[in-house]
C-alpha cells in the first residue's frame, strides 16, 4: 500500500471511531446507570437504551465494513438487499426520513454497492432536517449506474466534501470527515467510471456515478 493508501485507510479509521463514538458512549453511560439503579422501571430503561446503542453499534460495523473495508464475507458480486438493509439502518426513524428504494438487480459489483452505500452515506448527512432519499441502481449501456437523491427543507453538504466528490479538493487537505467523498471519487474513477454531483442547493442533493463491469 502507498503513502497516499495508508493515509486514506487512517482517515477512514479514524470517521469510523468518531461515527462510533456516540452509541458506544451510550452503552458505557447504560451499563454505569444500571449498575446505580434499583427501580424495576429504570432498570428496564436503562436495557432499552443498551439494545438500542448496541444494534446502533452493530448495524453502523456492517454497514462500514462493506462500505469502506474489503467485506471478505461478500463475493465480487452482492445481493442488492443486503445494501438496503444496511440503508434502512442508517435512515433509522422512518418518521424523519422516508427511503425510496429502485434497485431491479439481482446482483450488483461489489465496488457498485460500496459507492452506493457511500453516496448513501453522504446524502443522509446531509438531510439534517430529515427529508426523502431515493437511492437507485441499474445495469446501462455504459456500465453500472447509480444515482442516489436526498430532498429536504434543508440541504447541508460540507464544501470539503462537494470538492471531494468534484475532485477538486487537494489531497493534502483531505480530513476523516471528506476521505469516504474521496474514496467514493477514486474508487468511481479506478472502474472507469464518472462521478457527478448536482450544483449547491438548500433542498435537494443528486448524486450519480456510472462504474464499468
């Protein structure tokens, strides 16, 4: 691996551990209540709150491990379902943010998830007021296409992030915040693919990307 991979693969790590942080702080803060407390009503909150934080934990792993890792438990070929649930897991309350789903395939390429899953993952950061996002995937003339919509009364979409995407953002700037943009980019651009992300907006955000093969 080169200096540049190794830096990437650190970055990753490191929006791992902070994305990581929250729910397992939370499981930290459920054990040390429930070891303090004695009412039957408390004690079974605090439980909700462990099973909630460690389904949050597991289900952001999973979704991490195809998203950015190797995912040696996939082939070079993934059913579409597994990326949808991990897609459900991330939109979470379904009151907040409603989730379109238009992927036909029985099978996709492995690199054609894990830039789905990315996109994904950019566009629900930046629903920061909840919204609609519509994620679909077709086998085209030119390749894989993937196109991934998020709608909302408030779009906020990182500049560091819209440059990663662009390509426009200079590797040495590159942060734990902009490095799965930058992924997402290099990993479209290494199948010989293209990567297009729509012009600022408050309220929407489109994002597509066409890979080879």
């Amino acid at each position: 691996m080169t200096q540049s991979g190794l830096d990437i693969a650190a970055l990753l790590c490191s929006k791992l551990c902070h994305d990581l942080l929250s729910p397992v702080g939370a499981i930290n803060n459920g054990l040390e209540l429930l070891e303090d407390e004695t009412d039957p009503e408390m004690q079974d909150r605090c439980m909700e709150l462990l099973a909630d934080s460690a389904a949050a934990s597991a289900n952001k792993l999973k979704y991490f491990r195809l998203a950015f890792g190797a995912a040696g438990g996939f082939g070079e070929d993934v059913d579409p379902a597994e990326a949808k649930q991990l897609v459900e897991s991330l939109v979470g309350n379904q009151e907040k943010i409603a989730l379109g789903w238009a992927v036909q395939s029985a099978t996709l390429p492995k690199k054609a998830i894990k830039i789905l899953l990315n996109l994904a993952l950019i566009a629900r950061e930046a629903l920061v007021r909840g919204g609609r996002l519509d994620i679909g995937a077709e086998a085209g003339d030119q390749g894989i296409e993937v196109v991934v919509r998020a709608e909302g009364t408030k779009i906020a979409l990182d500049e560091g992030i819209r440059a990663a995407l662009e390509g426009t953002l200079p590797e040495a700037d590159l942060s734990a915040r902009t490095a799965a943009a930058w992924m997402s980019r290099e990993l479209t651009l290494h199948n010989n693919g293209d990567l297009r992300i729509s012009p600022a907006s408050e309220t929407e955000l489109l994002l597509g990307a066409i890979v080879t093969g």
